[in-house]
C-alpha cells in the first residue's frame, strides 16, 4: 500500500526532504495527542474548510462550500438508532 501513497506538498517545493503523505499527518496529529477521526474532525471539518476556501479559485470554492454545507446539515454521527 506504500506504494499507493499520494503526496501532498506541505511546504517549500525546494525541500530536501519527501513531502509529506496524509498518512504522515496522521501519525503525527496522533503524536501530538490531537484526536483525528469520528465526531471530533466532523465538527472542526467546516472551519477548517474555510480557511483554503478563502485562497481558492471560484470553481473549487465553491465545491469546498457545498462540501461545508453538506457537513453542516448532516445528521450528528453516532446517534442514530438500531431496531
């Protein structure tokens, strides 16, 4: 699965070092005791949406913004029933 591994460039292209993987990220948020999943990132998704939102051109603002909305409107994770 390493293989597949997108890389996302998270810094100056001139590094001497790989950029960092979504993968690496993770671990570190871990690390660092941030939790990363669930009901957690859900509710923090729509700010941290806006941010890149801001700087984006027209056509991907838009679509971080429908992406906002739909995350939003969503019913709350977790509290759905079982019969």
């Amino acid at each position: 699965m390493s293989e597949d591994r997108v890389q996302y460039h998270t810094g100056p292209t001139d590094s001497a070092e790989p950029p960092l993987t979504i993968e690496d990220l993770v671990a570190h948020a871990h690390h660092q005791g941030i939790p990363y999943g669930g009901d957690h990132l859900l509710r923090k998704l729509p700010g941290l949406l806006r941010v890149p939102c801001d700087y984006a051109p027209t056509d991907l603002a838009h679509g971080i913004g429908s992406i906002i909305d739909a995350v939003e409107r969503a019913p709350p994770v977790g509290l759905t029933r079982h019969h």
